[in-house]
C-alpha cells in the first residue's frame, strides 16, 4: 500500500454540523495524495454518521479515544497516521481547493519541517480582515523571535519530527499550539509562514459568547502565557466540543456581566502573584 503524502488529522466532539463542510472542502481539493483520520472523543450526536458519508468520496478513518482533550486527540490522530507530513484541521475550518496543492508547493520550495498558514476569519466577519492580517504578520514576526505563537490549530508538521517531540502536551489547559510551535524552536526548527496558504478561522466561539467577552479570554491567555508560559490550570470557562454552539445563547444583565468579568481579572491577578 503506497502512503500519502499527506494525514489530514482532525479532532472531534460533537461536530455533525461543521465537520461536513470541511470534509467537503477536502473532497474538492486538487491534491489527492491524501489520507483522512478524524480523532473523536466519543460524540453523541452524528458526527460518526456524517463521516461515514464522505466514505466514497475520501480515504476517511474515524477514530474514538476516551481523552476528550484536543491535544490528545491530535496525538492519537498521528499515531494513527501514515502520511510523511500531518496537516492538523480544527472541525470548523475552511479551505478552498488549492490548499494542499499549495502546501505541498511550499514543503518542496521551502523544505521545512513545520508550517503556518495564513488565517482569514469567516465570511460573516469580514471586516475583522485588517485585524488578522495584522495577527497574522504578529505571528510571523514571532517565529525570529523566543517566545513564538502559533495561529490556533492549523499547522503542517513533518511526521517523524512530531513524532521525535512526542507531540501536544495534553496536560495544557489552553494554548498547546503555542507552546508546540516554542517548544519546536528548542529542537532548531522554526516555523516557516506560508503566506499563500489560507485557511478561514471560524469565529463561532465569538458568536456565542460575545465580542467582549472573547477579546477578554484572548487578551488573558496571550498575556498569561508571556508572563508565566505554559497554561496548566483553568484561568476562565473555555469547552470543547460543537454542542455548545447549537444552543440557544443565554442573555446576561450588563451588571452581571461585568462583575463575572472582574472576578475573573481578580483570580488570574491571584494566581499569577501564586506562580
């Protein structure tokens, strides 16, 4: 059995209504040396059925782990792997046609072990466009320098490098990717930015919890993780799994709100004095 270039690892919870449209974006893709293995942590809606789908149309494995933990299911998902280079998706993303055909341009003119694509947040928020290019050339810049950042949970990475770092650190809270990308940099590899690679950053999460309140988890996980770099315990309310996004949003007072808001401010002020 001849292997692919490509292992397309995806992580999974609850995810029958967005995971489609990404394997759809997969079965369009102009590059087909490519495997996919979707690593889920045992939904309970239809995710499975939806996978089963796609069957005709891509070399699709469904995986199940106990760990409902993004980093494990990442890890697992590689090991189930066969590819020479790991693309790992979040269930949300979007790409067009030309992605992997334009991966595997910049893997052979590049010659890297580790990419990022450029991000581009979703249709219904274009006008957060100058805002990530602003974060993504911020990213870029990073890569030169020694606390690095990634742009969430797209990235390319050469199998048996990921193999050789033993991959994401499942004991991290938050920011796995970051530290993955840091901790690469201690091996002598940095990340090279692929500019004309674009994947669309679904902002659902924004959606439902609101601007401000999710502007205020990025400002304290990006500011917690310069202070005191790994993120190990629960510094605000962050789930996983697309179920929380098929429910209907909960309105809180203005006053609620705010005092929520700076009893959280209060605990991580106490934690970080802690550490």
């Amino acid at each position: 059995m001849k292997k692919p270039f490509f292992s397309i690892i995806i992580p999974t919870l609850n995810e029958e209504k967005y995971l489609p449209k990404l394997l759809n974006d997969l079965s369009k893709q102009t590059e087909k040396d490519f495997e996919v293995i979707i690593a889920d942590g045992y939904s309970k809606d239809n995710t499975k059925k939806a996978v089963k789908e796609f069957k005709k149309k891509l070399s699709v494995k469904f995986y199940q782990t106990k760990l409902k933990n993004v980093a494990a299911q990442r890890n697992y998902g590689a090991k189930k792997s066969i590819g020479e280079y790991i693309v790992f998706f979040d269930a949300d993303s979007r790409i067009n046609s030309s992605f992997l055909n334009r991966v595997n341009k910049s893997i052979i003119n590049k010659k890297g072990l580790l990419f990022i694509p450029y991000s581009l947040p979703d249709k219904e928020y274009r006008q957060y466009k100058p805002i990530f290019d602003f974060i993504n050339t911020l990213i870029e810049l990073t890569q030169n320098l020694p606390n690095r950042f990634s742009l969430g949970g797209t990235m390319i990475v050469e199998k048996g490098f990921f193999d050789l770092t033993k991959g994401f650190n499942k004991s991290l809270f938050i920011s796995e990717d970051h530290e993955f990308i840091q901790r690469a940099g201690k091996w002598g590899v940095t990340a090279k930015f692929i500019k004309n690679v674009k994947v669309v950053f679904s902002l659902r999460r924004m959606r439902k919890e609101g601007e401000v309140n999710f502007i205020y988890k990025l400002i304290v996980g990006f500011t917690r993780r310069l202070i005191s770099g790994e993120i190990k315990y629960k510094i605000f309310d962050y789930q996983m799994g697309g179920q929380i996004y098929n429910t209907k949003d909960v309105k809180v007072k203005k006053e609620e709100f705010f005092k929520g808001y700076l009893k959280q401010i209060k605990n991580l002020f106490n934690k970080l004095i802690k550490d």
